[in-house]
C-alpha cells in the first residue's frame, strides 16, 4: 500500500487537495468543483492502472465473515471499521478498469442532471431559489433597508446601544425579505457603518453587529440555505430511513416509522422560525447588555423626530398592547372552545376506509422486536390490541358508496360539528379590527367616529354569521348578507390606514411587513408550498419597488395599489367559490365569481406590467434580472459541478468509505457532533453552496438514517453554517463587511468585533441541541 495508507483513503485525500487547490487558484467556484472531479478522477485513475493503489477488501468469502451474518449482522452494517479482525484481501479501487467506471459515471450524470436539473422531483422546489433570490434584490435596490434603517435609528436610538439594537431588527428584517446574506451584510455595513462610527459608537461592536445580523438570512425564512438544504434532506432523509427499515428486518421505512419518511421544505420554514428569532433576540440582548456596561462606547442618540402624533403612555399601552392582546387572546380561545373554526360540510358519497391500527404489527420477528425498541413496549401492546379488535370485527372496513340514508346522518353529523363562527370571516375581520384599534391609538386626538363606524362592522359581520350563515349557506348569500358589515368595516379601515400612513414607522415597515407576511404565511400556514409563495414574493418586490419609485405622489401609482387590491379579491374568490366551469352544474354565483376572478387577474397582471415598465425605465429591472440571473446560474453550476465531484467518490468507493467510518461509533450524537465540528472547519473554505451540494449528499445518508428528528438536524446545519460565515479568519461575512468598511475600520476591529457574536452562535447551538423544541414546536402546531 502506498504510504501505508489503504487506497481509498488515498483517493479522497486526492479529491480533497484537488478541490481546495482548484478553489484556491481563484477560478470560478462552480467551474473549480467540476474540475477538481475530472482532474482528481484522472489522477486516481493513473494510479490505480500503475498498481499504486490497493485497497483493503473484506473477505466475504471467510469463515469469520459467515459466523457473523449467522448471527444476525447485516451485511450493511458489516465494514472494516466496526469489524476489524475480519479476513481482508488486496484489490484495485476499479476492480472492473477505470474505463467500465468513467462510463459507469457518464451514465449516473446524466441521469442525476436529469433529475436534479431538469426534470427532477426538486426542480419545483429549486425554481424557489430564483424567486426568492429576485425579491430579495429587487427590495434592496429599492433603497427599502435605507427606510428601515432610517426609521428604527429614530425610535431605538435615544436608548442605550439603541442604533445596534436597530441594525439587528432590521438585519432579522432584511433576512426574511431577502434572505441573501452578502446583500444584507454590504447594505448595512454602508449604510450604518459610517452613521454608527459618526455617534461614536464602538468599532467592534458595529462591525460586530452588522456582521452577524447580516448572518441571519441564513436561518429566518425564507432562506435560501433552507430551500438548497431542504431539497436534499428531503431524499436523505426518505432512502437513510428506508435503509434503516431494512437493517432493522423491516420491509419499509412506513412500516417500522409508523409514519412517513417526508421532509418538506415548508416544514423546515415553519421549524427555522423560532431559532432565527431567538438568535436575532440574543443579538439585541448582547449589544443592549454592551451600552449599559460601556456606555461610552455605545451611547444613546437622537436621530430626529417623527412626524406622527405625540402619545402618552396610558394611550400606548391602551391601544397598542392591552387592546390587540385582549382581541387576540379573545379569539385563540374562542377557536380552541369551537366557536371558531371550519365550517365546511362537503361529505363524500362515499365512506371512509375502517382505521387501521397505529402500528403494522403483522412483521416479521426481528422487525417486531426493533418497532418495540424505537416505539416503546407500550405502544406495540396498543397496536396489538387495536389490531385484535379489527380483525375480531371481521377486518378494517373497506370504503363503500354509501346510501341515501347515510349520507343524510354524514351531512346531519357535519351541520352539528361545524363551528358557528366561520375561519375565514373570524380572520378577516380579526385584521381589520386590528387595523382599527392600531389607528386609534396613533392618533387619539383625530375624529373617532370613522373607527367606531368600523368597529360597528366587525360587530355586525360576527353577529350575521352566527345568526344567518350556516355550512349550507353558499358563497353568493354569505357575501349578500356580509356585503353591509364589511362595507361598514372597510369604510373604518380607509380612514385608519390614512392615519396609519402618517406615521414613519408604520409608512416604511407596514409595506414590505405585509409582503413578508404574505410569502411566509402561505408557507407557514400549509397553505400552498415554496414556489408559487416565492413567485408571489417575486411579484409583490416588483410592485412594491414600482410603487416606491413613482411616490405617493404621483398618479400612476394608484395602478400599482388597485393592482395589489386585485390579487387579493382573486385570492379571496378564488378560496370561497367553485371556479371550475367544467362541472355538470354550475351556479350562478360561480359564474360572476370566475368573471370576476378574470378580471382581478388581467388587472393584477396588467399592474405587475406596469410595475416592470416603470422599474426598466428607472433603470432598476436590469440590474435586478441581471444579478439574479448570476447568482441563480451559480447555484444552478455548483448543483452540476458538485455532481460530477461526488460521482468521482462514488467511482471509487470514497462515499461509501467515509458513510462506514460514520457509522462504526456506536452513539449517534458522537456522529453528529464529529459532522458539526467539520462543517463548522469547512466553513473556513467553502461557501455554503459547495458544502451543501459536496459535504451533506456525503454524510447525509448516516446522520438522516437514525433516530435524529430531520427537522432538528437541518436547522442545527444551517446554524453552524451560519456560525462559520462570522468565524475569523475566513469568515465570509467579514470579507464583505471589510470591502465596504471605511479605511479608519480595521480588519483587527472586523475579527474583534465578531468574536463575542461568534460565541452567542455557538451558545446558540447548545440551547438548541439541550432544547430541540424550540425547532419542533412550530412544525408540530401548525399544518405541514
């Protein structure tokens, strides 16, 4: 053996060297990664021909080998690590020649470019990556963050470190707007940096907090890192579970899991949440903590007076928590006691299958004994039970079309479920009265009886659809009998949004807050996935940026606002009425409806041509397509350049080498601890698109194959990836920070400033890895 080390070891050190070099020489990263897998397959392949290269084969054949499969061992679970002991024989890494291999290999790209390019499962999913990457550049150029970064100085900045606690709600803010951490870190370190440096703020703090803020567009939805991260572990985390299935005598991964082996990206949206908060909430604590200690280096600053209304303290607490909280509160338990809740009554003509027990307990004996170890003595014992009573019962109950009479008890059974207060209508006039007690309380002095007129329309809209709507009232009527409350409402919101647009705060944050609510509501809620919330983020950035451009002022911006007005009576329509017209019977009301539907769409799309013309002639769409079009093919050309990297381990046995060395530790956190610590040195290096694309399809197989919750371990991934963008001395973050930063900012300044946030990441990373429920509890409340 050459150096005494086993021929694979020696392939992978080749892969790696080749790989670190090619990206050292300053080429193009995407191009680099294919290189370095044709060069380094060349070199292997040279090698290997001359004999140099030997590998360590197990014996199968032996005698040891066979007493261990006798007694139970897989043959997957049978490698030289965990067994090595076992008889071993010499053999070249391409057993067949390496001309069977490369032929072996054009084959597996074209096949993986297929389905992970072009007409993949996760090219929907993918297309995500464009839009988000679009909205997020077409906000930034719409000077947005300058707005946001302007208004927050004002209110957080009398306080103490008041200016950094402002640079870290509008970073969290950037982040799920944009979601591209190089964009944020150089806006802000543009922006803020010279204004901080001016009020005397400390250097290392404001670099510190630029940097690290900037980082959180790695985490809080909707990340990109998140969309790229998901799309992988998505098929990880489906073939490690049908792998362990099988290791454990199991036919499938349903079988042994109880469950599905799914993992969605909305799902890791809804569990990236709560993290990307509390990281963004330890870094406003951090620098408020700072200011106090050394206040001198921090100092609080009045950045000027707002225009709005002078409030006193009794009017805030009135209008701005106690009332929003008492009506929130109000309806969470109105909809947890019913009174809230679906009303629909659609009952099939045909009956639902008899349940089925929780487990599949008809397995084999080795399978039965793993599905008592993962799932508890307890629970096999109930499927058990649960099984007996169906089979005692003759079997579970096959699906049958049912008759008249007991469609009739189904429909009677779903009249008396239904809740009085409908879902949609408690939603909507939920955020209407919000609207109201917000405006009133910005400006108590104003003429109230506007709002009051308003309030009388939620009260009136709640007190028609408990006495007149019921489940069989259909969406023509029930828009009849709400017409007069929400005319009422509407004309109380109109007057509360001019007193709302006086307001700074409201005017910058309320416009690009909604569009965020929008894209991540959709998502969050199980409403619809990624991709059409992305383009509707993509749409909405575009018009928002339109608007801007035009100002209040001028009257075509009033297209761009009857447009947005037009998406959401489509959204509306389209959700309350049947718009297929194919049907056997079609009402009337469904008739005007999907008129009307047709003519919200051809205005909405009418508006966001008008939004694109008004940004080309400003001479912003260009450079919004231009940069998103480079950095989706970017990652588009890493996604094929790493392809042909991981086959050239594949061809060898590389992959497969580091999956067993993985597995011989008989502690899963052990692994996972041993996967953080070399993504977190990888880090150093790579960008995060080369250690998605290179590393995980790699280890992914082993930490997604256990017991670990695949939720948890893609956000304690995308975390430490976040955590090596701030980690000195190669910390990305930095590198944008220092080629924006003033000469008078060092790199010395750079590398202090971030150490302490580096810390609070890794503090970070422990709460989360002692308290995963802070990953979970999202995805477990709401709809996946």
């Amino acid at each position: 053996m050459l150096f005494g080390l086993d021929g694979v070891e020696i392939g992978l050190i080749i892969v790696f060297l080749t790989l670190f070099g090619g990206i050292m020489t300053g080429f193009p990263v995407a191009f680099s990664i294919g290189g370095a897998g044709v060069i380094s397959f060349a070199i292997i392949a040279a090698l290997d021909s001359s004999g140099l290269l030997i590998h360590q084969a197990i014996d199968t054949s032996s005698a040891e080998y066979a007493a261990l499969v006798a007694e139970g061992v897989t043959r997957e679970s049978i490698s030289v690590f965990r067994y090595p002991e076992l008889p071993r024989y010499g053999e070249p890494l391409f057993p067949q020649g390496w001309e069977t291999a490369l032929d072996r290999n054009l084959a597996f790209i074209v096949n993986r470019m297929n389905e992970r390019v072009i007409a993949g499962q996760s090219i929907e999913t993918l297309l995500a990556v464009l839009m988000f990457v679009m909205m997020g550049i077409t906000l930034e150029r719409s000077k947005i963050a300058n707005d946001l970064l302007t208004t927050m100085a004002r209110v957080f900045g009398p306080l103490p470190g008041g200016l950094a606690v402002s640079i870290v709600i509008v970073g969290a803010f950037l982040a799920a707007s944009t979601g591209i951490v190089g964009a944020t870190v150089v806006t802000m370190g543009l922006l803020a940096l010279p204004t901080m440096l001016r009020n005397n703020y400390s250097p290392e703090l404001a670099t510190g907090v630029i940097a690290a803020s900037g980082t959180l567009g790695q985490i809080i939805p909707p990340s990109i890192v998140i969309v790229l991260l998901g799309t992988l572990a998505g098929d990880l985390y489906a073939t490690g579970q049908e792998t362990r299935a099988q290791l454990a005598g199991c036919r499938d991964a349903l079988t042994f899991l109880g469950e599905p082996a799914v993992l969605s990206v909305g799902t890791l949206f809804q569990a990236a949440l709560l993290p990307g908060i509390f990281l963004a909430f330890l870094y406003g604590a951090y620098a408020f903590g700072y200011a106090l200690v050394f206040p001198s280096r921090a100092p609080a600053v009045q950045m000027g007076e707002g225009t709005g209304e002078p409030v006193t303290r009794n009017e805030a607490l009135t209008w701005f928590l106690g009332l929003p909280a008492a009506l929130i509160i109000g309806v969470s338990l109105m909809a947890s006691a019913g009174i809230i809740g679906g009303q629909a009554i659609n009952v099939s003509s045909y009956s639902d299958a008899g349940e089925s027990a929780s487990l599949r307990t008809n397995v084999p004996e080795q399978c039965a004994a793993a599905m008592i170890d993962l799932h508890g003595q307890a629970a096999w014992d109930r499927a058990v039970a649960e099984q007996a009573a169906i089979d005692e019962a003759g079997g579970a109950e096959a699906a049958h079309e049912r008759s008249p009479e007991e469609l009739e008890a189904a429909t009677n059974a779903a009249l008396a479920a239904a809740a009085p207060i409908g879902s949609g209508v408690a939603a909507l006039f939920t955020i209407l009265a919000l609207t109201l007690i917000l405006a009133r309380g910005i400006s108590p002095s104003s003429n109230p009886v506007p709002l009051i007129v308003g309030g009388l329309g939620v009260v009136l809209a709640v007190i028609v659809d408990i006495a007149l709507i019921t489940p069989l009232t259909g969406p023509g009527a029930t828009f009849v009998l709400l017409a007069i409350p929400f005319a009422l409402t509407i004309y109380g919101c109109y007057h509360a949004v001019l007193r709302l647009s006086k307001n700074d705060l409201l005017r910058v944050v309320f416009p690009p807050l909604v569009l965020i609510v929008a894209v991540l509501g959709s998502i969050l809620g199980g409403i619809t996935n990624p991709t059409p919330a992305a383009a509707l983020g993509a749409a909405g950035a575009i018009m928002l940026a339109a608007y801007r451009k035009l100002g209040d002022d001028r009257k075509g911006s009033k297209i761009i606002i009857w447009a947005s007005f037009a998406v959401v009576i489509m959204i509306l329509v389209g959700v309350n009425f049947d718009l297929r017209l194919g049907r056997e019977s079609v009402t009337g009301a469904d008739y005007i409806a999907y008129i009307v539907t047709q003519i919200a769409y051809h205005f909405s799309f009418f508006g966001l041509l008008f939004a694109c013309w008004v940004l080309l002639r400003t001479s912003v769409l260009g450079p919004v397509v231009r940069e998103t079009a480079k950095v989706t093919s970017m990652v588009f050309t890493i996604l094929i350049g790493s392809q042909v990297l991981n086959l050239t381990l594949i061809a060898f046995g590389g992959e497969h080498y580091i999956q067993d060395f993985l597995r011989a530790f008989d502690q899963e956190w052990v692994v996972f601890l041993l996967v953080m610590a070399i993504l977190f040195v990888l880090g150093f290096v790579l960008d995060f698109l080369e250690i998605i694309y290179i590393v995980i399809p790699i280890v992914g197989p082993v930490i997604y194959g256990g017991t670990l919750d695949p939720k948890w371990v893609t956000i304690m991934i995308a975390v430490n990836l976040q955590t090596s963008f701030l980690t000195p001395p190669f910390g990305f973050a930095l590198f944008y920070l220092r080629g924006v930063a003033p000469k008078s900012v060092t790199t010395g300044h750079i590398y202090r400033g971030v150490i302490p946030f580096v810390g609070i990441q890794v503090i970070g990373l422990a709460i989360l890895w002692f308290f995963p429920g802070i990953v979970t509890i999202v995805p477990d409340l709401l709809p996946n």
